[in-house]
C-alpha cells in the first residue's frame, strides 16, 4: 500500500522548511534509517532519516521549494510492483491535504476561535490565527492582502506590511516609501534564506518588543591571559590529553560563574511570572555563511576550562557544516558574542528572547590605566551587558557585571 513521507517538524517551532536536496532518486530502495532529504530550517540544514521500507515511487515537492508545511506530502513510498500513485496516497489520512497548513502550538490554541472571513466575492481568506487578530486590531481588511506564506496565506508580516503602507491622498503626490527599491542591471537580488527571514524577523520583534538596558564597563586582562599561557604550557603536546583554551573558552567559564553569583540575571520573562533558570546554559553566537547560530554549552558553570573549550569547538566546527541537532542551539538562559577578533572597540549586542541578557565582547588592547595613581599599561576590553528591562534592573545588571569584571581580572576562580 503507497504510503505518503509528510515534511517533518525538525523542532517544536517549526511550521514550515525549505527541502533543500533529495538524497535518493524515484525508483531507489529505501530502508528505515537511510537518508533521504536535506530539509532548511530556520537554523540549520538537516538530513531526514526514511521511518518506512519501500520504493520511493514518486516525489511530490522538488528540491529546492520554499514554504513547505509540516506534515505535507513530499513523497510517496510504494511497495514493490505496486502502481505509484499521480500524488498523494488517498489511503493516508495524514496525505489528505488540509484546508490550512498546521500551526505552532501556541497558535493552534486560538485555531478554534478564529472565525473564517470571506472576501467581498464569497472567497474563503486564508490566514493564521495571529494575523487574523492583528488585522482586527488594526483595521485591515484581509482580503485586500496578498499572503505571501504557504498557499498563499496571510501571515503576521503581510498584515503589518500592509498596515505599513499610508495611504494614497488624491491632493498629494505619492510619498516614496521603503518598497522602492533600485532595479536594473546595476544591483543583484540574492533571494533571503529562510534564516536570514528568521534573524531579522526575531530581532526585529526583540528591539521592538523587549525593553533593552545596557550597562559597559572596562575590563582588564592580563591576568586572566597569563593564566591562559600557564595552563596551554602545561598542556600535553600530543595525545589524547591535549588542549588549547581560548579566551573566550575563560570568558564562558567567567560569565556562567558570574550567573551563579547573581542568579537573579538568569531569568525570562512571562506575562504573568518570571522563570529562573536553575541551569547556566551559555549560548554562544557564531557566525556561519548565511547568518548567525547560537549553539549551547549546558550547564558551563559545573565544566572545568578544559570541558567548555572542547565542547566549544565541537559545537562551532559543526555549526559552521550545518551539523547541529535542534536541541543544540534551542534553550539557553544566557548568550555571549564576542567580536574582539575582528578588532571592535565597542559594541551592544540584541537580546536573544525568551532569554534576559547577552554579553558584548570587544577587542582586548593596550590602553593607559591609572593604579596606585600611577599611569600604567594594561589589556583592557569593553564588556557590555544588554538586559531586558522588563526582569533585569539596572542595578542588579551593573551587580552582574561587576561580578563578571571581578571573575576576569581574578581568574583563578575559573580553575578552583
């Protein structure tokens, strides 16, 4: 019996992915566990494993096709000498296409509450939940918009670009707007990746959403880098004892054992309560191709130096490949960037929500510090820390990142 493969959900947030490649061919043999597809999500690109045995009969979505609903047809699997079906197997339930792509959990809550609208010609709207709300709230008439999700439904984003666009006054010209773009032979128009859609919209709803508060302070290193030369000195030169920390290996280590000293930073913030986190889970950003991941080392408070750089440089070198499991860079309570190889003096990085703070990291230099009211030379870096203000104050952020100046420039806490 033709049996249908569905888009898989690669995380509890997924509601869509874009099938990036097909590993297997129509008419190839296909066992349970064998690689079939590399599905693009909002962070990685993903192998799919076959959870049925058969022929692979027809495929239904080409590689390469964006928008792709969870638990939509992309295949169908058949049984040796059996006729493939021209789509979908009518025999599946889960192959009966349904009237709207499925939604997150969260949406899907107020699914039942969303009454359909009908558009002035008795054609049924199809939009979610959410957009349906905002449009109401903002006055926007749906069936105006031209959805640009799966099928053609109405998203969050169609409603408030819509919403965005003034206007046309009949006694005025038409001012220009951010739509106006240049054409012609003289820009390239690269499509955006369905991360790159993810990034700016999250950041664009953390700026606009979560109060930030930021808190700089100086910090000197040269303690913390002598430490550094001691223990990469004491290293092994071979085998299966050795390692290389870095500095931003000691920068985790410090900011997770600043978190444990001020727990009250480990936080997110609901409407209705504020979650603390009994695990320090660092999230660090890195960057890759096509924008930023932020893989996670759990629990960096409880690792020793040697446990964070090994994990580290795991979970980079595979972030880089695409090779990351979801729940290697889903969660954490806490982020850190560090920009200081690239030179910058100063920066302030965007929140990562549901999380309360990310860490700054600039670049070390030598600058002119007074001590014992004496003009000296130190390595000195700006750490700035970006709170959501909402559950972090600004003193007990200014308590944190004193207790992460004080971690650094005393580094033997990182060992003992």
């Amino acid at each position: 019996m033709a049996t249908d493969i569905l888009m898989p959900a690669l995380s509890p947030t997924m509601t869509e992915g874009t099938l990036a490649r097909w590993l297997k061919k129509e008419g190839d043999q296909i066992k349970s566990g064998d690689l079939i597809a590399e599905i693009e999500t909002d962070k990685a690109t993903m192998e799919v494993e076959a959870v049925d045995e058969g022929i692979l009969g027809r495929i239904l979505v080409p590689e390469g096709t964006e928008g792709v609903a969870v638990n939509k047809p992309i295949a169908v699997l058949v049984e040796e000498g059996e006729t493939v079906p021209e789509g979908p197997s009518s025999g599946s339930a889960a192959a009966k296409p349904a009237p709207t792509p499925a939604v997150a959990p969260a949406a899907a809550q107020q699914t039942s509450r969303a009454a359909p609208q009908v558009a002035e010609k008795g054609t049924r709207v199809f939009a979610s939940p959410l957009a349906r709300r905002i449009a109401k709230n903002k006055g926007v008439e749906l069936s105006t918009i031209k959805g640009t999700g799966p099928n053609g439904r109405i998203l969050r984003r169609d409603v408030e670009e819509a919403q965005a666009q003034p206007a046309a006054a009949p006694s005025a010209p038409k001012a220009p707007t951010a739509q106006t773009l240049p054409t012609g032979e003289n820009v390239t128009r690269v499509p955006n990746s369905s991360m790159r859609k993810v990034i700016a919209r999250r950041l664009t709803e953390s700026k606009q959403n979560v109060p930030h508060f930021y808190v700089s302070i100086d910090v000197e290193l040269d303690a913390l880098l002598a430490l550094r030369s001691q223990l990469n000195a004491a290293s092994p030169s071979e085998g299966e004892g050795q390692f290389k920390l870095s500095v931003n290996d000691m920068l985790i280590k410090a900011a997770a054992l600043a978190l444990r000293a001020v727990p009250s930073v480990n936080v997110s913030y609901a409407d209705h309560e504020t979650i603390q986190h009994h695990d320090v889970d660092i999230s660090v950003a890195v960057s890759i191709p096509d924008g930023l991941i932020t893989p996670i080392v759990r629990q960096a408070d409880k690792k020793s130096l040697r446990e964070i750089s090994s994990e580290a440089r795991d979970l980079i070198k595979r972030a880089r490949t695409g090779k990351l499991k979801p729940e290697e860079f889903q969660g954490g309570s806490f982020s850190i960037s560090n920009m200081g190889m690239f030179g910058v003096k100063e920066f302030a990085a965007i929140i990562n929500p549901p999380q309360a703070g990310i860490l700054a990291i600039a670049a070390g230099e030598k600058r002119a510090v007074v001590k014992d009211d004496q003009l000296a030379i130190a390595t000195v870096m700006t750490a700035t820390l970006s709170v959501d203000h909402r559950v972090v104050d600004g003193a007990l952020g200014a308590e944190w990142i004193n207790a992460f100046r004080d971690i650094v420039q005393n580094p033997y806490r990182l060992v003992v």
